[in-house]
C-alpha cells in the first residue's frame, strides 16, 4: 500500500454532490491514465500489465477483504491501487504474441465511443430510456441479417423498424444468443392450439402432452459449443437430450448419421426440436455442411439454428464467405461481435430469418413494454441492458466491408502461411488443417514422429496410446511453461483425430484474428516452444525412452 | 449530412492498422468530445441532448439503410453523425429533471474506468482471459454477500476465493439474475437420486415423473417483476405456474393467501419450487414481509429468492437497512449495480446464502472451464461478459459505507418531503406511500377530488368509475406533454389501488434515486404538471362535465 492510501476521504452531501458533478484535475492519477489510454493504449497495456505471470493465490491477497469500506477513498489512491492489484495482472488480450484466445487488439475509437455509451447510461429494454438506441440497434440488426441472407430492399423497409417485427436481439454474448434462438424454437415447435395455450403458458410438461412427444431432442455435432447444452438445461429440456453427432475428420457433422439418429428418435418418438450447425466450431474454427443440414431440418420438419459466434464475421469477406454457404438457410444465426468483428466484450447478436419469429418469446409489462411499442426488451431474455450496439454501428461504418475484407482475408491467409510453417517443421505436427483461422497442432520431436507413425502403419494401437500419453503431457509442459514466462501464449484443449482411433490428444489452439499479430511472430513462437520442450526433463526422456524400447 | 461526410475513406491493409495502433490527433472531434465527457458531464449532455421531443419516425430515417457499407468512414465524419442522429436524440437519463427511470446521474470517476474496462477487455467467463478480475468478482460478490448475510470472518476467507464454491454470479442485469436462481433452485430440487440423474441431465418431464410431481409452481407477490414469468417460461415451468397473490393496500403480498394457496397446490400434488419476495418493486417501491415469507419458505421445504434489485441497494444505509428485514433469510437475493449503486448499465448480481447452492447448474467444457478452475464461468448462466465487477468495486470503495448512507437516505427522504407536498397540494393525489424511494400520484383537480370522497362515501361505485377513467386520460394527457416538452420527465404505470376497488388506475410514478435532483425541482414538477393539465381540451372538461351531471 502506498503512502498516498493512507489519507482519510470523508464522507459528506457536499463530497457527494462533487464526484456526482466535478472530476478531477487533469493531473489526476486516473486523467493521466485515460490520456495514455486514448494516446497509446499498446503502449499503456504494454507498460502496466506485467509479462511474468503471478499466481493467482499471489493476486487473491490483494483482495481478501470482505467489508465494503466505511471510508471513501480517493478517486487517486484508488486509481493507484487498482494498476497495481489489477491492471498489472490482467490478461494481455490485445497482444499480437497472445494468438490462445478469440480477444483482439481493438480499434483505437472504441473506446472513447465506450465512454460516450457509459455517460449515455441508456437502457436498451425500452424506448422511453433508450429512444436513439433502439432505431440504432435496429439498424445493425438490419444489416447483419442482410449480410447473412440478403433479402430484399422492400423487406427491409417494411420489417427493420416495426413494432411486431423483429429481426434479431443483441445480447451480451454468444451463449445468451443460442439461448434466445433454442427458446423461440422449443415455444414456437409446441404453440398455442385448441385449448392448450403452448409452453410459454403451460410449460413443458404439459406441452409434451397436448403434443402428443415422449420427449424433445436438439441435434448438433460433438465439437458444439457448451453453450447448447447449458441451453438444453435451462430450457429443462436436459442435457441428455442434446444428441451429438461424431464428426469427420474435418471436424464437421456427419450428416448422414444425423439423419439416422433422426428417424431412431422418431421411432422412440422423440420430437427434434432444433438442429444446430455450428459454422467455426470454437476448438478447430471448422464449418458444418450447412446446405445439408438445412435440407435435413426441412425434412424432419424442425428448426434449423447456426451457432457462427466466432465464424459469422467471415461472412464479411466476399472472397470467403461461400466457406459458410447455406448460412441463408438458417431459421436463426448467432454471430459474436465481439470475437472477429473487433468490439469489445459483451456483444452478442442472434438473427432471425423470419421477423415474426420471436413473436413465440414476446411478452408484455404495464409500466413498460406496451403492445405496439417499439420496446425491444419485449422480445429479449435479457431485460435491462446496455448501448453495445453502438460500438458495433461504429466498427460497421469506419471499417466498412472493404476493411472488414481485409482484416477477415488476412485472418485467414496468415493461417495458412502458418499451418505451412508447421507442417514443413520437422518437430511439429500439424492436427487440424485451418479453415478459418483457427488450427491446433503439436510439438512432436522429429524422432517420435517416425515411431509413430510406424506404430499405425503397423496397427499397433497400444504404442500408439502410449506414445500420445507422453506427448500430451510434453504438449501441456510446454503450453504452461510458454505462457508463464508472459512473451507469448497460445491455448490448448483436447480434441480427438480420427488419425489416432479419436482417442482425446492435447494440443495447442492457435486462433490467428489479431491483425497486429505478424508473419515473424508466429515463427518466433515455434522457436520458443522448440526451446520451452528442451527444459522439460520428465515426459521427454519417457518419449525418448518409448521409441528406444 | 454535413460537407465532410463527402470525404471519401479508404481500406488499405496500412490505413487498418493504423486503426489499431494509432489515435486520432488530439484535435479530432472524437477526441474533443471525448475531453468535454471527462470536463464536465453533465454539461456535455445537457449541450448535446436535445430537449424537445423528436418523433421516433423522424429519428428512424437516419437509421434506414439495412447495407453494410462498402467503403469505410472517418472517425471524425462518424463522430458528427453520431453526435447529430444519435447523441442529441439520446434520453437524458442523468438530468435532475427525469425522475421516472430508475437511472441516475452518475459518478465521474466511472466513465475513465469504463474505458479502461474495455481497453483490457478481459473476458470474465475463464480465468485465462480475466485472471487478476477473477478475483475482485469474487471479492466484489464476497462484500455484496457480506452486505445481505453478514456471516463471520472464516466463511468469507474459506469461501470467497473457492474454486468449488460461488459466493454469487454477475450478470448483465436483474433478469438474468432472477433466472439464475430459479434455475438452480429449479436443478437442486430436481437433483439427481438414484437412477435418476437430475433435471440438469434429463429435463423436467423426467424429473416430474421421478419425484412424481403433477406440475411445479412459482408464488410471488403480483407485483412480482415481470422476469419472473420470463423465467417460468425460460425454465420450461411456464407463465401460468407463476402463482401470482394478491398484494395489501402497502403493496405488500397477502402471506395468509400465499400459504392458503400453498395448501392447495400441495393437494393438487404440485410442487411450489420457489417463493420469490420482493424488495422493492419496481411500480412502488414497496418491500414484502419477507420474515414471513422466509418461514413459508421453510414450512412448505421451498427456495426463498428474494428479487431486491431495486431496493438491494437500500441495505447500505445503516438507517433504513431495516426495511428489508429478513432478506438475510433469503437462499438467494438479486441486486442491480445499475440501479440505485451508481453504477452504468449492465451490472446485475445474485448472491447465494449456500456457497454450495450454484453447483446445481455447474457445467465443464474441455477447452475451458475445467473442473476444478477457478473459471466463473463454470456457475452462471452468461458464457463471455464484461469485467463489470470493477465498476462496482470502485464505487464500494470510493463511495464506501458512509457515502452509500449519505445517498440512500437522501433519496428515501427526499422521497417523504415529495409525498408530503403531494398531500399537501390540493390537486393531486397521492396513490402510494413512498418506502424506498418511489412513490405514484396523479393530478386531480380539486373538485373531482370532493366528489370522487362523496362517491366513495356513498357506495356509487359505477360513477368513481367513470371518474377514474377520466381521469386516467388525463393522466396520460399530462404525462406524455410533460415528456414532450423536454423539461422534465415522471413515468406513468398503471396499478390497482384497493381504495378503487383494485380497478387498475393510471399513475405518475416517480424515482428518486438522482442525487442531483433537489426539492425545487420536485415543486417544479408539479407546477409544470398543473399547466400542462390546463391545457387539456378533452378530459379535463369532460370530467367536470361528469360532476355537473
């Protein structure tokens, strides 16, 4: 604690009154801060968060208090504290050397934009405390469903602004997005009729019932985000009754088991409810075969939702958005402005290919949300929220499509150069071939390599499992260890290659959307891993010692 | 459209990184805008903010284009238009003067740290993309839960930093903070027994079958928030099975009904899941008997939610903390930040009294989330959202205790000094007593007044009919000109006093949470609305016309 921390602040109306009012000079702590912010906010981030990593028990220290403060404390001395416990420990997400996570550097100007929706304070849930926001918000609604289906001018005019019409909700991410569009599906599939008033009034009990269904069932791949299940859960659907479908070795649904799985649960009559595509699964950025899906959901008569959280910006590129053909075909697409549409966090959209279909979800108050309004909270599962929109307007106009094409191309061909580098490396081991710009691989010395692949030319399975237990462990070595000593950090996860009989593999996750991270960066991160795997004296000696024996 | 506009913006891979990398210079309009945000708030949107109504058709033509643009656009040509479509179109939501949402001018220091929120821009939902925020939620949940339960010292060192323990979960509002806790509540109800693996994995229909229940139900006050249903019809329990009771003329739930209603559907062999409390409602500011609700509670073996996210906040003045009384019974309470703890939109939060209560909805995903993380996502219902908490944190700490008991009871007392000169004044009528800081009236000329008593008095219960719908008109007469006129701003709801038989009667509704709103301008509200009826040629006339009669 610094000297500074030490003075008293006292509490009083006219105290109040000022940091309600009056802001500090602009030599402040936090003036100077917000200046480097706006000037250099690299820089800034640079500077203050540290590159070696502290442990987390270390950071818990500094805030183990359990009180709220009786004493105010100065706007200063709590800047102060605040970049040393907080700032200096955060995450660098915005590092060209941090290609681990779906976090970018942003456009300078969101943030004085975010400032300006801050000091708006407006309540997106209704007109009367959002007015400007809501035709805004609207508008970008508008124009990501003409992005993705690309209707009509007439459409557009008559449906982006109406008041029983509406093309999409924003939401503060992906998972509430996929909510929204699974809710209005399950209501929409068991609706009102005869005397039974549908499941929003009855519940699902009562709705499997009238219906006549032993039980309802929601279709996806086994790479599907955790967001569906959570989804399945919460809508009391249950988890059990996401049905994933295996993958091939592109990581994409197998349709034709899908189909099959369809007409089993048919027979058991289970009625599926929705079939979700997922377009950029989040471990390996991979695309379903969206046209056949749709045409299956057409078949089986259900709701067709993609899940394009992360890949739904790659629409945005003329020169790959046919990678995402049959999106249009979609009921209902979730798309993360916050991932690859460079926004900062907490902008989540869902779109909806008929603007009547959220009607399932609509629901009314006295005080707010009147019949006939234009309030959009009507038809969200979140209710009071925040101008996100804006930010999401901004990046639209400022970047415009011909930025957007290349930021999103870029993307995509830095993946490419990259995944080349890794399969001319020696030591590496390329596992999944990016499609967007997400690729996982390995570090698999040049040597086991060789075993290994004698292992599976000669069908030894056994080795095979014990050659990839060592070298997950090794992969996990190296992961931990790169990211600790803070210059650079790339992810991992488990997925399961059809090469190695899909048993789980650890490997690291690249995604490659940072258009600061460069050529040189990447080849410089397989150099430290190279270096990073030397250091490790337990799983590469046991590696050494498989292939000897 | 203003002549730069006309400039012509182009993408090139050197003028996209400059995006993000380098700042406008300090003389741009973003950053001139940006300067007069930090200056002086309250006269930036004073300036900006337009007072007279504009009609949202008119607002809408500036947001009809549905394309994405081709080419990009300056910064600066974007900050005029904004500034023009969209800015001085906002709705001050921080004048003095609008005391009809529930937002407030708020403190200087949280527009720098917003923006430095969102130049981190942390993801919450994983330790890996949050790291040191990780802690301060925690810590932040830790001091809210302390606030409500004040449970000793080892708890909150044992509990608030567990990896398998969740003191709460922030979220984007109090919606999703309602449904949270339903949600769990929901899951530990229906867990897992036997063969049976809960109602997270098999959903409800399966659950209702294994713990043979006919049906679930929700009893809440009906003034319960409309969320509420949202939520039944999220969970699959559906809107009807939110058993809403009858309020007493306070507003306060009838818990004599509730539990007769208890009874009735235990016979029916549906299972009450959950009794929500209401601290504050969001019409009128009243406070159920939540003492008596708690023992309900215990009595039938249910969940006790008690939804405090208007009058959470009021638990920080050591004065008036007693209101609430019993809250600490509750098993979980939700909180809004954004309401009345100064903070921007999008800051909701529940509290569990059971540390052990969220793993009912714990969930894994293999790339994130792992067992035993310390990853927030693991327990709420959100996946990626914002590092919220900060704000939150710094107004506990530089408003801190003392500062809360200034704010709280300024507003609760202000609230008492409007409802006296309400009474005071002998055209207008108070509906109903302020608690917390919300209170309803409407204006009644003097002469409707005498004979609205006498019809009372006299049992004429078709002519205080007539009356009262005239003057609903009225009402709403006085509000929407009000609005129009741009000066100031009252809500209107409509509620269903018992002195009027609980015909739903048309209301101003007022909240004065604002600490810059003084006594003055509440008399001048009332001398406005007083004009403003004068000038009403249709109901006004018609009333007196019905007294003459």
């Amino acid at each position: 604690m610094n000297l500074s921390s030490q003075r008293k602040a006292t509490a009083s109306s006219e105290s109040l009154q000022r940091i309600f009012t009056v802001p500090e000079d602009s030599h402040s702590t936090l003036n100077i801060i917000e200046q480097k912010l706006s000037e250099d906010l690299a820089g800034f981030l640079g500077d203050n968060i540290v590159a070696k990593e502290t442990s987390l028990a270390n950071i818990e220290t500094n805030f183990k208090a359990f009180k709220i403060p009786e004493l105010p404390q100065f706007v200063s001395d709590y800047t102060d504290s605040m970049m040393a416990n907080l700032v200096a420990h955060s995450v660098h997400t915005a590092a060209p050397t941090f290609i681990g996570h779906m976090t970018s550097a942003l456009p300078y100007f969101v943030l004085p934009l975010t400032k300006l929706m801050a000091g708006l304070n407006q309540n997106l849930v209704k007109i009367e405390t959002s007015k400007a926001f809501t035709p805004l918000e609207r508008q970008v609604l508008g124009m990501m469903h003409h992005l993705i289906y690309d209707l009509d001018e007439s459409f557009y005019q008559s449906k982006m602004h109406s008041s029983v019409h509406s093309l999409g909700a924003f939401c503060s991410g992906g998972t509430v997005a996929n909510m929204t569009a699974l809710w209005a599906a399950r209501n929409k599939l068991l609706k009102p009729e005869a005397d039974f008033e549908g499941v929003t009034q009855e519940g699902i009990v009562a709705a499997l019932r009238h219906y006549k269904y032993d039980d309802l069932a929601i279709m996806t791949s086994e790479r599907g985000h955790y967001s569906l299940s959570k989804a399945a859960d919460l809508l009391g659907i249950g988890r059990q009754n996401i049905i994933s479908i295996e993958t091939d070795e592109h990581n994409k649904v197998n349709v034709a088991l899908m189909h099959q799985k369809a007409t089993e649960l048919q027979e058991k009559n289970i009625k599926v409810m929705a079939i979700v595509g997922v377009a950029g699964t989040t471990e390996t950025g991979n695309i379903d075969p969206l046209t056949e899906l749709a045409q299956l959901a057409r078949e089986i008569g259900c709701h067709f939702h993609v899940d394009a959280a992360w890949g739904g910006a790659s629409l945005l590129s003329k020169k790959y958005r046919h990678l995402l053909a049959g999106i249009e075909l979609a009921d209902s697409v979730t798309i993360d402005a916050h991932k690859q549409m460079y926004v900062p966090m907490g902008a989540g959209m869902v779109l909806f290919k008929d603007p009547s279909f959220s009607q399932s979800i609509t629901h009314h108050a006295e005080y707010i949300l009147r019949k006939g309004s234009k309030d959009l909270g009507r038809q969200t599962l979140e209710g009071s929220r925040p101008g996100m929109a804006l930010l999401v307007h901004a990046c639209l106009q400022i970047i415009g499509l011909n930025g957007y094409e290349i930021l999103i191309n870029n993307s995509i061909e830095k993946t490419h150069f990259f995944a080349n580098k890794i399969k001319a490396h020696s030591e590496f081991e390329l596992i999944t071939e990016p499609e967007l710009c997400i690729l996982t691989y390995r570090y698999v010395p040049h040597k086991i390599q060789l075993a290994l692949s004698d292992a599976i030319e000669q069908g030894n399975t056994y080795r095979v499992e014990q050659i990839n237990k060592s070298l997950d462990l090794l992969t996990k070595y190296i992961q931990k260890h790169q990211r600790e000593h803070g210059k650079s950090f790339v992810s991992r996860t488990r997925i399961s290659p059809v090469k190695y009989q899909r048993n789980p593999t650890v490997v690291f996750r690249t995604v490659l959307a940072n258009p600061l991270t460069t050529e040189n960066i990447l080849l410089k991160i397989l150099e430290e891993q190279v270096e990073i795997a030397k250091l490790d004296t337990i799983s590469l000696p046991q590696l050494m010692c498989l292939i000897d024996a």
